[in-house]
C-alpha cells in the first residue's frame, strides 16, 4: 500500500495513530452507545474506512515483530475490537481483527525462540534473588498477557505497569518442582491478578514436531503452563502451527463441542469459526490456526493433541489440559453447522504404540496434583 510507511518508526507512527484515531473514536462511540457505530453514518464513514485500511495493512503489509508490538500496544488495540464485551464493532472487522491477532499469536509475535538446554534451570544467582526477594533482571516477554476484563483504556494502561510477584523457588505448587513452575503472578492496579511467564526461566521452544520431551499423559494445570513445558505455542488458541509444515499441537476445549467428536482413539476436531458461516453451498474461508491443519493433512506430520477439563468429552481430564500424545491428520470433510453452513472437520487418527487413553483418563491428573491444583490459590491470594 502506497500510504504505508517503510521505515519502522514511520510504520510504528502510522500504527499509533491510526488506532488512536479510527479503533478508539469507534470504541468509544460504541461503549456510549451499547452498539457499533452506524457504518452508514457520514461522520464515522471515514474512521470506518480507516480501521479497514489499518486492518488490511497489518494484514498484508506489516510483519511482527516484538518492538512493533511493545510499541503500539497492537494486540491490545486488536482485543478492543474482538474481544472486549464492552466495546462493539462489526462482525467484519472483529474477526478480520482476532484473525490477526490468533496469527500473531501463532507466530510468537514476531519472537525468535529461546532454545531450552534444561527444562527446569535456574542459576545460582537468579535462585539466591527470588529466595531473599529481589526483582531479576526483566527479559523481553515472548507471549501476550492472559486474558482479562478491563474496564476501560485507563485501566488497561495501568494493568500495563502492573507489579509481577515472583513465587519463591522452592515453593511446593509454584517452585521449580511445582506444578505452576514457570508461571509468575501479576497484579495490576485495578486489583486484577494474572498469570504470566516467569522471565526468570527459559520456556520450552513449541515449535517443533513430535512429544518435544514431553511424556504422554503429562498434565497441565493451565494451557499457559503448557506453553512454557512446549507442550502448545498458544495461552488461548486451540491450534499452534506452521501453515507450510503442519500443526505442532491443538487443545481439544468446550468451545465446539457441538461440532466436534471425540471418539479417544481418533476425533473429528472444527476448524476456527466453524459456528459463523451460513453459506450452505461452502465453507467459509479457513483461519490461520485452519490452514495448519490442511498443512498437516498434506504433510502428514504428527500433532500433540492435548485435552481441556473445559471440553465435555469422556475423555477430558477433571482439572487443566492433558496431553494425550501424537496424532495424525487423516482426512477432510464439510459438514453443516447448525446455522446451515459448511464447514471445515479434521479427522485425527491417534498413532500406535502409546500409553492407552483409557489408562490416561483413569490416572491423570493423579490425586497428588488435584491436591496440588487446590493449593495453587494459597500462595497467589496472599501475593
């Protein structure tokens, strides 16, 4: 696009000024008046206009990268128009906008991964810090923050400078032998209290094929602990993967269980806004997190599949994610929803020679790390 600048600052500037302009006069005239601004309007005509051009820009003409994004907050922008109920836009612009941000997402935002020696290192001087309470030194964060309700863009900028509380190492549920290792605790100003990654230890690299050093049948208390193990690339995408390769991993969740089949040995798992499309005569077109799984039927790499208490399958785990082992993409269909379009369903066939499902389900999460997820709140509450 001509209009777009080349150099970063330039681009940086335009990302800047184009949300202030066109996504946050839209959101304020949309949480006035508890709907999205009339797009036939001559006066919000041009912000629309705007937003779009934004929007298709970021899309086909900006690649992330993590000082583009620490710069112009453009996943909080992206969130106000898809994912904050008290801000309302256009079904157009809301997927095109959590479209983007699920791709992102997927891509790290533009972070290079940090490979991971040992899974669970810490170095003398680091432990010594967290056992007499000082602060590490802060390291560039990889991930997006854990999903929360802000009130308003004031209170957003405040979570923005919010205290990280670091659990001591050697504590029980959120030390290095904890089940919520890995994980640190935010606190915004709000009061509103997070999860996010503990910069202090190295996540496990996600993008890669295969168990990735991880056990079948291991559980996660939440699927942010199961990004830093590597298990998945994503705090709240059900799909992490390359569109070239293949996807590395999906979450089997509740958010279809209308669509989706889960047989144990294989399931039938919807491709993103499956609920959306009305069109009876094709599927509408496939999101990022879609066009991973075309990849893989292509290819035929594995997938880790992981299971969330959140889905309502016989198979789901009581608490957290459990990651059920390597599956294989096997085939497509285009089944209709219930509004009467069509779309995209995965068939995954689990590979041979793994711990049985039903031995899985029986056993994990064991009594032990149910006791612990009961716990996990003990520390947090009093941080």
């Amino acid at each position: 696009m001509a209009y777009l600048p080349t150099d970063n600052q330039g681009l940086v500037n335009f990302i800047k000024k184009e949300r202030a302009t066109a996504v946050q006069r839209l959101a304020q005239q949309s949480r006035k008046n508890g709907a999205a601004p009339d797009e036939s309007s001559e006066s919000n005509k041009l912000l629309y206009e705007r937003l779009s051009k934004l929007l298709t820009a970021l899309d086909k003409e900006v690649t992330m990268t993590p000082d583009i994004k620490s710069s112009t907050s453009i996943h909080m922008g992206l969130k106000v128009i898809f994912d904050m109920p008290e801000f309302h836009f256009p079904k157009a612009y809301s997927d095109k906008a959590k479209a983007l941000y699920e791709k992102w997402e997927e891509q790290n935002w533009g972070a290079k991964p940090v490979p991971l020696k040992d899974e669970r290192t810490v170095t003398s001087e680091l432990l010594d810090a967290a056992v007499k309470g000082q602060r590490p030194v802060k390291r560039q964060r990889t991930t997006p923050p854990a999903k929360t309700n802000r009130k308003d863009s004031a209170t957003a900028v405040a979570d923005s400078e919010a205290k990280v509380r670091y659990p001591p190492p050697e504590h029980s549920i959120w030390g290095v032998e904890g089940i919520m290792h890995g994980l640190a605790l935010k606190k915004g100003h709000s009061g509103k209290r997070s999860y996010i990654l503990d910069t202090r230890y190295q996540k496990r690299d996600s993008n890669v094929y295969g168990n990735n050093g991880i056990d079948v049948g291991t559980w996660f208390p939440f699927q942010m602990t199961a990004l830093f193990n590597g298990a998945h690339g994503s705090t709240t995408a059900g799909i992490a993967g390359s569109r070239d390769t293949g996807a590395y991993s999906i979450v089997v969740a509740g958010q279809y269980d209308d669509l989706d089949s889960d047989h144990g040995d294989y399931l039938y798992y919807s491709g993103s806004r499956s609920h959306d499309n009305t069109d009876p005569r094709q599927s509408a077109p496939s999101s990022g997190g879609t066009l991973t799984l075309h990849a893989s039927l292509r290819t035929g790499n594995p997938v880790r599949v992981l299971r969330s208490a959140s889905g309502k399958s016989r198979y789901a785990p009581f608490y957290g994610l459990r990651y059920d082992g390597l599956y294989r993409v096997v085939s497509l269909q285009e089944p209709m929803n219930g509004k009467g379009g069509r779309y995209e369903q995965f068939k995954l066939e689990r590979l041979d020679d793994q711990t049985p499902i039903d031995e899985l389900r029986r056993t994990r999460p064991s009594q032990r790390e149910r006791r612990d997820y009961e716990r996990i709140g003990e520390w947090s509450s009093k941080a």
